[in-house]
C-alpha cells in the first residue's frame, strides 16, 4: 500500500485505516479527522503502554565532601554538578520515581549521591536502545568523568560526569543525545513530565 497515493479508510468514529511511515503522519491524521493533538516527541499513550528510553539525571552538590559509594567506598567529589547517565528499558515512571524518592535504601551508586546532592534537571530520550552505554562513551571524550561510577555491568569508564557549569553540561549532553540521531526532552527541576513518564517530578 502506498501511502503517498492511498486515501484513509474511515471505517467509523473509533476506527482508521490508513498506511502510514511515520508518527507525524499519524498525527496529521488524527488532528484532520478528530482535531486531536499530539507531542511527536512522545508516542502516543495508553494506559497499558510503558514510555522507555534512557535518561541522565543533572545534579548539583553544593559542597565539596567525601561521599561512600557502595563498592567504591569512599571519594571526594568536589562541588558542582554531575550528570548520571541511565536507562530505563522497562519503563521510565518506575525508574524516575525511584530517584525522586527520598529516604530509600541505597542500591545502585546513584542512589548514595543522590543523597547528597539535588536533582536540578532531568533529560529524557524514548529509544528502545540502551542509551547510558552509548551516551557514556561519547561523553567520555568532552567531560571530566568519575572512574567506575554506575557501569559494574558494563565495560564504561564511567556513567557519572562532572561540570562546574550546568548550562555547558546540558548543552554537551543535548548534543552527544542529537549526534546520536535521537531527540531529548528536557525538564527543569519543579516541571511537569508527562503523568506516563513520572507522577512526582
């Protein structure tokens, strides 16, 4: 089926036929027949689908200090921010809320930092690929990078990275996600995710 040439079927209210390449298809579609809208960066949600992809948390400690991080015991991490890359291929609303929770019992390094310093920004990227491991290589190359931190299951140098600039930071982390041939969605601390993508941020 062609779908330069093939008109939509319209079967009913509820139901369309119609060959489509792209989700921007899709949404011209609808928006024509039922003026609905739809945010192409995100698919379009129900409630039984899981939003995934992988994400970096960008963090700021306000204080220098010596942290304990689980299996890496103890070190210093200097005054800054920090940009801790994840994925969360089983949904991002689990892994997010973990994050935001306070007062949990650590289990991953992030968990121990996280304690210590505040989320200031959270970066997301639908993909069905494993980004941390991507995005973490690439920004091996541009960032100062705490050794071993957040990859015991990987063969990363690390997936923790360190500015004293967040502006430069999110900046080289938008444009290694971008080199990459995916498309970010930022947001601030205090804004709001979509309901599917985390109920506390």
């Amino acid at each position: 089926m062609n779908a330069e040439t093939e008109e939509p079927k319209v079967v009913g209210v509820h139901e369309v036929v119609v060959a489509v390449e792209d989700a921007s298809q899709v949404a011209a579609l609808y928006h024509d027949l039922f003026g609905l809208k739809f945010d192409l960066e995100w698919s379009m949600p129900n409630e039984n689908m899981k939003v995934k992809g992988g994400y970096v948390l960008v963090m700021e400690l306000e204080k220098g200090q010596e942290i304990s991080v689980g299996s890496l015991g103890r070190s210093y991490f200097p005054a800054g921010f920090y940009a801790y890359c994840g994925s969360a291929l089983a949904g991002f609303k689990a892994r997010l809320n973990r994050h935001l929770t306070e007062n949990k019992k650590p289990k991953w390094h992030i968990d121990y930092l996280v304690q210590e310093a505040e989320i200031r920004e959270i970066i997301l990227c639908q993909t069905e690929k494993r980004l941390e491991c991507l995005l973490s290589q690439a920004l091996g190359s541009e960032l100062t990078y705490i050794s071993h931190f957040g990859c015991s299951d990987c063969h990363c140098k690390s997936h923790l990275f360190f500015s004293t600039d967040k502006d430069s930071l999110v900046e080289t982390i938008i444009a290694s996600i971008t080199k990459l041939g995916l498309s970010p969605q930022s947001y601030p601390a205090g804004s709001l995710m979509p309901d599917h993508v985390s109920n506390q941020a």
